[in-house]
C-alpha cells in the first residue's frame, strides 16, 4: 500500500476509527430518509408536469448527484484532512434544507416547458430551460453523496454500521411518503424534508466528533433559511404547483387538489366533456360537468345528475359506452377503473340492474364521490344499485366469485408513475393475456368485455387490444373472427387520433347480433374493422388493416411473423411483460439516439431510454476514470493491485438496482396498491438491507467472515429463484386477502434485502485496509452504476421481460462473487471478510 501523505485522512488522528457514534447514525439515518423520500416526491412531481417517462429523472437525479458527491470528497480529501472532512459533511448536510427548497421553488415556479400551446399541447418537445431544471434538482443530492462519501470515509472500518443506517434509513422514508404526501401534499412534504435536514446536520456534526456549540450551530443555520423563506413562500403561493402539462393552473384555479404516493387529484371547474367516442350523429344538451384529472393528463368528467337518466342520456351515445346498447338491460355490469361515474352513468341509463364500480383511487371515491362532489354527481355512487369497490381491478375479480353480464374499461390508461418509478403505473397489470383471461373469467354465460382506448400517431392501441383478444379467445379455443368485433372513430383532430372499442364475447357473436352491431354502428356514424374478406370497403388506415389481419389470420405462425414485421410491437403483454403502452422496437434503438423529439411520448419511451441510457453509460465510464487522470501518479498502484475493487463496486451497483426494480414491477401489480409496493416492497427491502449490514457485514470471527464472501452467491441464487418461481407463486395466491399477500411479498423481498445489505460494507471495509483513498471513489462508482442499472433494468424487462431482468441481477452479484469475493489469498488482510 502506498504511504500516506501528511495532511491525508489516514495520517490523523485515529479517533475516526472508534466507530459511529449513536448521534451519527441518527444523522445519517435522518439524511438517508430525506434523500431517498425527496426522490420519491420528485417522482411524483415530475409525473404530474411532464410525463411519467420522468420518473426516470428522479432515481437518475438522485443517483447521480450521490455519485458526484462521492467523487468530489475523494478529489479533496488528502487537501481537507480528517477535521476537513467532518467539517465538510456538516456543512453540506446543514446547506440541504435551503437547496431543497430552492430546488422546489424552481420546479413549482419557473414552469418547466415540455408541453406546447393550443391544439398541439399535449405533444412535446426539448428545451433548455427543461434541461437546466432538472440538472439543478442534482444540487440536494449531490450535497446528500458529499455527506454520506465524508462519513464513508471517515468510518470505513465500520461501515456495516453507516451503510446498515443509510439503509434503514432510506426504508424509514419509503415508508413515509404515502402518509407525508397524503397529509401535506407533495410540495409541503418537499418542504418538511427541508426542515429536517437541519437535526440531521446537527446530529451528523456531533456524532461525527464537533463540538455541540458547533453542532448546534449546523443544526441552526439551515432552519434558519429554511423557516422563514418557506413561510414567506407559502404565504406568497410560491409552493403552489404553477403549470402542469402545459396547464396554466394560476389561470384555471382548481377547486379541489389532493395527492397521494401515486397520483395528483385535481378537480376543475367547468368543461364541456361530451365524451370519449361522441357519436357524430348525436343530438341535444350536454349538462353541466367539471374536470377531474389525475396527475394532470388522465380525465374523467363530473357529470351533475339530479336522478333523471334522460338529462345525461349523452353517455350512452359514445362508442366507449356502445356494449350497452348491443346488451341493454342486464343484471350485472362490472366497471373497472370507474373513475368519476361516467361509465356508471351510462350503464344505469340503459337499464342494468346493478353496476359494480372498482376503482383504485381512493381519493376519487372517498373525497371526490362520496364526499366533496356528491351533490353534484347525485349521489352516484352511494345509489343502492351501484356498489363501489376501491381495489385494483384484477385483485377484485380474483376475490369474487360474482360473474357478470358486461365487465367494462373505458379509457383506463393513466399516464402517471407510481412513488416506485418509471413505468410502475397503476393499471399495468390490466392489459395483459393474463389479465383478458381474468376478465373472460368473470363473465356469465353469453356475457360480453368491452375495452376502450385511443390510438394516437404512432401508437396503434386497437391494434394491440385486438390481438390481446384474440389470444384470449384463442385459449378458450373460440374462434376470433365470431368473438371480437372491433369498432372506431376517428375523432376530429389534427392529427390521427382514432377511438377503439373491442367487445369480446367468448360464446361468439350470433349472426342476429352481428346484424344488431353493424345496423346501431351505422346509426351512430361508427365503423366496423371487419375480417380480411369480409363484404366491407378497406380499411381506412393501416392499423385498420392490421386489426383486420389480427381477426382474420386462421394461423397463429404467420400471423406472429407479420406481427413482427411491422414497424410499431403490439404483440400481446404478458405479465412479464406488462408495458401496453409502450410500442418501440429494440432493434430502432440505433436510430432514435439521432432521430428529433418524437411528438408525443406515451408510446415513444424509447426515445427517452436510449438518450438517458447512452448518458448513464459515459457518466459511469466518466466518474470512474476522473479520479485516476487527476491523480494518476498516486492511485496507479492501488490500481494496479486492487483493481477488482472498482469491478465489484459496478457490479454491485448493477445488481442492486436490478434486483430492486425487478422486485417493484413483480410485486406492485400483485399487492394492487400503489402505496404499499412503495412501502413494502422498496421500503422493505431497503429495511432488510440496512439489518443485513448491520448485523451481519461488521468484523466478526474468521469463520463467519469467510461464509460471509458467499453472500453474492446466495443473491445469484435468490435471483434465479424469483425469475422462474414468483410467476407461479404469486399467481397461486391472488386470491388472498390484503394480509395474506402482504405476508407473501414480506416472504420474497425480506431475504433477499437480507442478503443484499452485505456485500458492499464487506467492500469498503476491504479498501478501507488496502487502499482507504478509493472509498468515496468507490461510493461514487456504485451510485454511477446504480444510475445505469435502473436503465438497464427497465429496457431489460420492457423488451425481455421482467424475468430477464432478475436473471441480469443475478449475474452482475455472479460477477461480482468472482471478481472480488473468491478468496485467492487467505493471508491478505480483509480478503477473508470479503
């Protein structure tokens, strides 16, 4: 090992090395929360203004600036010395309340301008001051990795014990969020997080060994900005949310806002809604409505209702509401996704018995129906034929054994992430082989599913729909050309923007039913997608064509090879891969790193993906190799000789957010509620991971030390098991209670957490004995790679399968056992330990 320099960390005084105190575990356990809940809010805050592709930046942003901070210690840390360092982390953590409320007054007030104006506002485009924005909400993080790189250091002898309450931590902010964002919304828990920086300053100087007058002094000088700057804010509005996809909400004042881990419910007033579909043909009034919207983008109308079916009878004229009228007067309807009753409106005014509304969002039920606007939707939802469910859609239909005339979704599409990331959406799960299956399950004799949804440019939804409902009927060995009819509407816009509506009936339509359908169509001004060689004119535009194609192709090989030739995928999700959304290809990868914006992005994340991947990519090629130019000379032989450390640390980094992301996309759709994949499943884990580091990853006798190298091992192995084993696991038990599946997700992630936590505290210990300078370097490496993995993970599980996403979590912990845990020299010191 080289000699230390006078002046470096190592060459003081060994008081460091006794260990965190319990002070110093609090700070950093306060800090890792506010990091990690600061993220999470971010995520939702950039679902509600742009769009949940957004959501990427959060975890990017955070990754990145903790990675930063990492490399920034490491360059001064021989010029500041131990006192340097401990002054450094006190300083910084007391600098993140008043650069978190600076970063959310920018977001709130300077109006990121991704959406256009008029007719084309909810298309998109790149600009600098959206750029510039997103690179200043690196700032909170990037003081949050100078903290925890600082404390690393100084206590990398023990860092089972900082890395253990970094992670309990962030498991303690996970678990917050929904209650802090339920109760102060998202902007006033940015600012709550703002204010506890200041005891976790005070705290981290403490325990870190600064006087308590000093302590106290960091403690202070944060609040003290922190108070009256967001006082005075609030007073001035400044922490109200200014626009919101190309919404000018200082313009359109909403009525009612409230937020919750995974959606922002606002209602506005006024609207003139006449529907999804509207017939061309349809005449009359239209009553009286306000918007509701979810995250600014998905709207669902409040229609006023006295009782008198004839006032709203409207609804019944849109082709999202057509199953209605080819089968009036049911007993049973089931509405999932009810939203603001419209669909439920439309059913009871064509004479259905009974309507089950299942609708996920609690706020739209609780304060939105049944509270704030019930007068104004006349009590729609506490009539006694209507019963309302507040469950995940496919949840509900596991649980019941009730089937049902009609099961219904209309529009069910909200484009908003979830608090757990990017393309962790609430309705994910809904559009899946598994999930028609589900629905073609629930249905009585002779009943019929009918599913809703927009086809945009670029994004050929009915084409994708019908082919999904084909494999359905397929399984049930019907035949599609007698059990789907797919109708449309191209609607007057601009651009090509055509409404679908597919019904299933797994029985088959009848020859008089058929008849009914074309003859009501042609009444209403719909059109028919009629099987290749039907008595019809062609199709009016080449998804038309390719639905034809889907009903009519009696052999499933050339229909499948034809399906992969064209150039949007609308091959069937599955629920390994549930992204109905999303309809790149991987193979255009190449071309849209260097094609313009796309138009819009619902459909397009590709575009996204490539460019954040590309720049994750260099940024971790970057962040590992500016310590090594700047200081060539003096880590070239810590290179030279432990070079596998930096290997592990990536490969640590890779296997973790994997491992994460994979837990997430498998377990939310299956506990159904969006709150408690936060809490459970990313806060658990983290749980688990902090409890794995602390109890298991400190110095210990030799023999555990040396079983303890087999942790990546052990996390290959969990990861094989969760690619091929949940599957039917959870499968097995959807049927459960709330409680049961809770216990269920507690029994996959909790171990695998468990063993998580181990391997990276054994790292730092182990370059804490052969190379002390490389540990905020390697800090820094792992939160680069940390920013790459969660890109990986989700282009892997988009285009593979969230399967194949566990199995790459495995082999980066594979890579990681070879590289740096398989003892080559039992000698060495730390090479036992790990």
């Amino acid at each position: 090992m080289n000699e230390p320099a006078p002046g470096s960390v190592a060459s003081e005084s060994p008081g460091s090395r006794a260990g965190p105190t319990a002070a110093l575990v609090s700070g950093v356990s306060l800090l890792s929360g506010g990091l990690i809940a600061t993220e999470l809010l971010l995520t939702r805050l950039f679902s509600v203004q742009l769009w949940y592709h957004f959501a990427f930046l959060a975890i990017s942003v955070a990754l990145l600036g903790g990675a930063l901070g990492g490399v920034v210690v490491h360059l001064l840390q021989r010029r500041l010395g131990e006192r340097g360092l401990r002054l450094l982390a006190a300083a910084a953590t007391s600098a993140l309340g008043p650069a978190l409320l600076a970063v959310e007054l920018a977001l709130l007030r300077l109006a990121p301008d991704w959406f256009g104006a008029g007719p084309d506002a909810m298309f998109t485009s790149l600009t600098l001051r959206l750029g510039a924005l997103i690179g200043f909400a690196t700032l909170p993080f990037l003081l949050g990795g100078v903290v925890l790189a600082c404390v690393m250091r100084l206590f990398a002898a023990r860092a089972h014990v900082v890395y253990g309450a970094d992670l309990v931590g962030a498991a303690a902010g996970c678990i917050a969020v929904p209650l802090v964002i339920g109760t102060l919304g998202g902007p006033g828990a940015l600012w709550f997080l703002a204010f506890l920086c200041g005891p976790a300053a005070g705290a981290l100087a403490w325990g870190s060994g600064l006087p308590g007058r000093a302590a106290a002094l960091f403690a202070a000088g944060g609040l003290a900005v922190v108070a009256p700057a967001g006082l005075l804010a609030r007073h001035a509005g400044g922490l109200d949310l200014r626009v919101a996809k190309g919404i000018d909400l200082e313009e359109r004042r909403p009525e009612f806002a409230a937020w919750n881990s995974y959606s922002l419910v606002t209602v506005l007033d006024g609207g003139v809604f006449a529907g999804w579909g509207p017939s061309p043909r349809r005449t009359g009034p239209v009553p009286p409505q306000k918007t509701l919207v979810i995250d600014m983008n998905a709207l669902t109308p409040l229609i006023a209702f006295d009782g008198d079916f004839h006032d709203v009878s409207f609804v019944a004229r849109d082709l999202s509401a057509f199953v209605y009228l080819v089968r009036p007067r049911v007993a049973a309807v089931c509405v999932l996704g009810a939203g603001g009753g419209k669909d439920v409106l439309a059913a009871l005014a064509l004479g259905a018995g009974h309507v089950t509304a299942v609708e996920i969002n609690e706020i739209i039920v609780r304060d939105v129906m049944l509270d704030r606007y019930r007068d104004w939707t006349g009590g729609l939802y506490a009539r006694p034929d209507v019963q309302v469910v507040t469950a995940d859609a496919r949840g509900f239909l596991h649980r019941t054994d009730r089937r049902f005339d009609i099961i219904q979704l209309s529009m069910v599409d909200t484009s908003a992430a979830t608090g757990a990331g990017a393309y962790a959406l609430t309705e994910n799960g809904l559009y899946t082989r598994e999930a028609f299956s589900d629905y073609l399950d629930r249905l009585a004799p002779g009943g019929i599913l009918s599913v809703a949804t927009l086809s945009l440019p670029d994004l050929a939804l009915g084409a994708r729909l019908a082919l999904l409902a084909r494999e359905a009927v397929a399984r049930r060995e019907g035949d599609p050309r007698a059990g789907i009819v797919v109708l449309r509407l191209r609607l007057p816009h601009r651009r090509a923007v055509w409404m679908n509506d597919v019904l299933v009936k797994p029985d088959g339509f009848s020859a008089e039913e058929i008849d009914r359908i074309d003859r009501l169509a042609e009444w209403l001004g719909f059109e028919r997608v009629r099987p290749e060689g039907g008595a019809a004119s062609a199709p009016a535009d080449a998804e038309a064509a390719w639905i034809a194609r889907i009903l009519a192709e009696p052999d499933a090989g050339r229909l499948a090879a034809a399906v992969a030739d064209w150039p949007l995928d609308v091959s069937a999700p599955t629920d390994d891969r549930p992204y109905f959304f999303y309809q790149n290809r991987l193979r255009d990868w190449p071309e849209v790193l260097f094609a313009p914006s796309p138009s819009h992005l619902l459909g397009n994340g590709l575009y996204f993906l490539a460019h954040a991947g590309l720049a994750a990519g260099l940024l971790l090629l970057l962040l590992a190799g500016i310590p090594f130019a700047v200081a060539r000379r003096r880590l070239a032989g810590d290179l030279r000789r432990r070079g596998r450390l930096l290997a592990v640390a990536v490969a640590l980094g890779l296997g973790f957010m994997c491992l994460e992301l994979a837990l997430v996309q498998r377990l939310g759709p299956y506990l159904g509620r969006p709150a408690w994949a936060l809490a459970l499943v990313l806060g658990g884990l983290l749980l688990a991971a902090g409890l794995g580091s602390r109890l298991l990853a400190g110095p210990g006798a030799p023999a555990r030390a040396s079983r303890l190298r087999y942790a990546p091992l052990v996390l290959v192995l969990l990861g094989g098991a969760a690619a091929w084993l949940l599957p039917p696991l959870l499968s097995a038990t959807l049927r459960f209670g709330d409680a049961g599946r809770l216990v269920v997700a507690a029994a996959v992630t909790l171990p695998a957490g468990f063993a998580a936590g181990i391997p990276f505290p054994l790292l730092l210990r182990r370059a804490d004995a052969e190379a002390p300078a490389a540990v905020p370097w390697l800090w820094a490496v792992n939160g680069a790679a940390g920013v790459f993995g969660s890109i990986l993970a989700t282009v892997v599980s988009i285009h593979v399968g969230i399967r194949a996403a566990f199995v790459v979590a495995a082999a980066a912990y594979g890579l990681a056992f070879v590289a740096g845990f398989v003892r080559r020299r039992p000698e060495e010191p730390g090479e036992a330990g790990g």
